[in-house]
C-alpha cells in the first residue's frame, strides 16, 4: 500500500470514530509529518467516505496515461535535490508542478532516496578545550537600569517620570563558550565545583555585554547578532584574563 492510500485509510477511520475534517486534517498532518495530504484533499476524501465511498484507490482515467514519472520529471527532482538536498516534498512537487504524493514516490521508488537527519559532530579537541559555557538572550531593546535611566537634579527639581518598558519579544539566544587560550595566565585556585561566584559569564561577560545593550533598539534578530558579535570581539584577550 502506498503512503497515500494508507492516508487514505486513516482517513476513513477517522470517519469512523466521529472525527470531523478538521480534526482528521491534524492528525493526519501529526502523524506523516511532511509527506502529508494537503487540508484541501484531506477534506475532498473525508467528504467522499462521509457520502458513503469505500474504495480509497484513484477512480480510473480516460485518455492517455499519466507521464509524471516520465524520465525528464525524474531527472528533474533528481537534479532539484542535487543542487539543494534540504528541499521539502511539497517544494520539490511544487517546483517540477506535480503531486506531493508523486513526487514521494518519485524519490522513494525511482531515486531510492530518504530524508535523514544531519548530525553534527563536535571534534574531540573542541571539546576538550572548553572550560565553562553559558547561555542568555539577548532583546530587540531591553530598557535601561534605574541607575543608567537616573538625573541629576536640584532638590527644588520635579522628581523625572518614568514610562514603564518591557524588554521586545524579538530576540535571540547568545550561547558562550569560554576555552583554555584565555586561562593560560590565570593562576589556577582550588575552588568548590558548580560555584556561581566563579562563572565568567555571569559576574563578567553577560552583564557587560545587557549594560551595553540597554536603551538601545535593534530592528531584528541579525541586527541584535552583528551588534553582540562587535561587542565580544572589542573585548581584548588581556580583559578576559583579569576577569578572574
């Protein structure tokens, strides 16, 4: 059976069980992740069984045959995937302007292709070198402290008014490692594991990195990103150092 018609299936069962389309529609799309029926012909099947259809196999077609597995749409999608092997089912079926379920069977059936997971090795010098690591968000704008928003004034002055700010919901997580290049002249202490106190990132690293950023506006995640990047890269080697 193929991946279609066993959709199919499932959407005759969910018939049965009282799901309605839209409910048939998610658990379909949950289950066959994105080898699934569009909404529309989720809905055309479910409308079919629900009028009392029991075949879930294509009706016959008059004419001539269907050449979607002719050689050149092959070599097509061969070559779509060839040039960018992260494309989706749906956008290589849009790009050669076939099917989603043809376009499956082409790459299952005919390239005998299937879609794995890159898993990125980390190499083990890399990992022996790193010391410590955090992490933290890094906001659109995040407003500035009450030190830094303070004035100076006369005691005849109005007390400053202040509006109440949030911190942007655009945002982006700064992940940092800390290696041995910047522990070569610090003198090593004894000192209790999983210490707070002497976490890099945050008694030195973080807070200067927020106290910077503080008042100021990014209009998106690249601009928030080429920003943190300028600012770890102005901070000297020798800075690090006496961080401890």
């Amino acid at each position: 059976m193929s991946e279609i018609n066993e959709q199919r299936v499932c959407i005759k069962f969910c018939l049965k069980l009282g799901k309605n389309a839209t409910e048939t529609y998610t658990m379909i799309k949950t289950a066959f992740g994105e080898y699934y029926l569009s909404r529309s012909v989720t809905f055309e099947w479910y409308k079919r069984f629900k009028d009392g259809r029991q075949s879930t196999d294509d009706d016959p077609h008059s004419g001539r045959p269907s050449t979607f597995r002719n050689d050149d749409v092959v070599e097509k999608i061969k070559e779509k995937v060839r040039n960018d092997c992260r494309l989706t089912v749906r956008e290589l079926a849009n790009e050669a302007g076939i099917s989603i379920g043809s376009c499956h069977e082409i790459l299952i059936e005919n390239l005998q292709m299937k879609r794995t997971l890159k898993i990125v090795v980390l190499m083990f010098n890399f990992i022996k070198n790193i010391i410590t690591g955090d992490e933290t968000w890094v906001y659109g704008y995040d407003p500035e402290t009450k030190f830094q928003s303070s004035q100076w004034k006369t005691k005849f002055s109005p007390r400053p008014k202040k509006a109440r700010q949030v911190s942007s919901n655009v945002k982006t997580m700064l992940i940092v490692f800390f290696d041995i290049e910047a522990d070569k002249k610090i003198p090593v202490v004894p000192h209790p594991p999983y210490s707070p106190d002497l976490a890099p990132c945050d008694f030195f690293l973080f807070p200067r990195l927020k106290s910077a950023f503080k008042g100021q506006r990014f209009q998106d995640v690249e601009e928030i990103k080429a920003n943190t990047a300028a600012e770890l890269k102005a901070i000297t080697l020798e800075q690090f150092q006496r961080t401890f």
